[in-house]
C-alpha cells in the first residue's frame, strides 16, 4: 500500500494531513487487471481480424515464439541468466499448457461467433476463478462480493441469450460456445497458478517460463496446421508477444496486490472492451440486451470493486 506519513510541524506541534490519500492494494490490483483485460481481449481477437483464415494454434504458438524472444532478449541486456533458476518447472510447465489451451479456445470462439457472445462466455472465468480460489488457495469471499460477481454473472447471461438482432445466440454456436466455456475454465486454472508462482517467483522468471514452455509445447502441433502468411502478418503475430508481455506483467503486479477472488470477477469489463472492438472493427452493432448486459457488469465491477476495498499494513 502506498502511504504518506504525516508531518508534524516544529511551531505548533499541529499534525499536517498527508498530501495523498493511501490507495488500497485491493484497488491498485484491480487497475492493473483492468488494464491485463484490454490487452489481452486485442489478443483474443486477433484470430477474427485475420478472417478466420489462420488457425487459433498457429497463433498462440506465434504470441508465445514472439514472447520468448522478447524476454530473452531482456534478460541478456541485463544479464540476469543466473537468476532464471525455478524450483518449480512442472507447474510452469503446466501453467503454459493451460493458458495455451484456454487462449486457443477463446481466439477460435471470437472467430466462429459474435465477439460479444464469445466474450461474454469467456467471462465465467472470473466465476470459476472466484470458486477455485476460495476452495484451493483458501481465501475469503465476503457475501458482497459474491453479490458483485453475481451481477457480473447475470450481465453476460443478459448478453448471451438476450436476442438481439445480428447477435442472437443460434444452435450453430453451441460447439463454439462449449469451446469457449472449456476455455474459461482453463484461463481460471492458469488464474490461480499466477497467483501462486507470483508469491515464490520473481516476474521475470515468470514471464520467462511461461514462454518457453508454450513455444516448446505448441510448436511441433502448430506446425501441423500451418498456414503460410504473408511476412507483415507474421511479424503482426509474433508482436502478440510483447503485448502478452505486458498484459502478463499486469496480471502478476494486480496478483501480488489482490486475492483472486477479487480479481476474476473484475475480468467481466472484457466484454465492454470487446463489445467495443465488435462494433468498430466487425460492425456487430449493440442491441438493448448488450447494452443492458453491460451495465450490469459494470454495476457489479464497481460494487466488487467498492466492496473489496480495504487497508493493509
């Protein structure tokens, strides 16, 4: 938490007020999530701005290869090789293999069905984070916040099964649908080993592992699929890279500040974001359900937000 002692002033003895008020770590974590959604959901489309025409694995295999080179190329300009040691490669490992998997799932769900309801889908990862957090790593879950989530939970139903015209939920979008679910659950798993390797792990070593292990594990089955690319696209998917980058630098910072049952639901402004990008990149113009699903996200965002907001020492 950063703070600003007061100052006590030699004539009078009066205590000055500090200039800044404290920010809770709660608060400060959710901003850097906040910020981790935007990046990430720019990611998750990538797939349907390049026309469906190349495959979801090829793509993340491309994020984590420009991903491993960017942070390869920052540890040797800091010489920092005899600090990239881990105790715990299996659940690096592990943790590549989930967020690759559930990165996948959400990049082919934004493809074969409207952004919002892909988005919307992918939003029961901050449910699942919520519960896996609590059930796994023990932490409190204050009924104000299980009301918060709740709203944000009933905000993406809203979206989903809402009917608006362009956007209403069809039986073709049942496989991509089930797909995105199993995504969601896999990012929330990924979620909870943040949160655990962010408490014995420095973000560097972090950041290095996940990379390496995803390049290594996605390699040999991207090349199975592979599309050819024209040199601009391959260089725009290998920038994924360093946008992850900072998206993942974001999750660990809002990790170490926050509990995960905190931090899932606050992932529920991704589908303001993406609703955003469906309507200036894909035309996917936002009907009343969309729009009232919305608010609803954001009024429980706000309450969890309001709720989670507390002083550490």
């Amino acid at each position: 938490m950063t703070t600003i002692e007061t100052d006590t002033t030699p004539d009078s003895g009066r205590r000055v007020p500090p200039l800044v008020m404290p920010v809770a770590d709660d608060t400060r974590g959710i901003g850097w999530a906040v910020l981790a959604v935007v990046l990430f959901a720019m990611i998750f489309m990538s797939g349907k701005l390049a026309g469906g025409l190349v495959p979801a694995l090829q793509i993340m295999w491309l994020r984590y290869l420009g991903g491993l080179i960017t942070v390869v190329i920052t540890i040797s300009l800091g010489r920092r090789w005899r600090m990239m040691g881990t105790r715990q490669p299996a659940l690096h490992a592990l943790r590549a293999g989930c967020g690759g998997l559930g990165g996948m799932a959400a990049i082919h769900a934004a493809t074969a069905m409207p952004v919002t309801n892909a988005a919307a889908i992918g939003l029961l990862e901050g449910l699942f984070t919520v519960c896996l957090g609590v059930v796994l790593l023990r932490e409190r879950m204050p009924p104000a916040r299980w009301a918060g989530g709740a709203l944000c939970l009933a905000g993406a139903v809203v979206v989903v099964f809402g009917g608006d015209d362009g956007v209403r939920f069809t039986p073709a979008m049942w496989a991509p649908a089930l797909i995105a679910l199993a995504g969601a659950l896999l990012i929330a798993v990924e979620s909870i080993m943040i949160k655990t390797l962010a408490r014995s792990e420095t973000r560097l070593v972090v950041l290095f592992y996940v990379n390496l292990f995803g390049a290594m594990l996605l390699g040999g089955p991207a090349l199975l699929v592979w599309a050819p690319l024209p040199p601009l696209w391959l260089l725009g998917f290998l920038a994924l890279g360093p946008v992850a980058i900072i998206g993942q630098t974001c999750n660990i910072q809002a990790y170490r500040l926050a509990d995960a049952a905190t931090l899932g639901p606050v992932r529920y402004t991704w589908i303001v974001f993406s609703a955003l990008i469906g309507w200036m990149l894909f035309a996917e113009q936002p009907g009343p359900a969309t729009l009232a699903g919305g608010a609803l996200i954001l009024a429980g965002g706000i309450w969890l937000a309001r709720s989670g907001r507390r002083l550490r020492p």
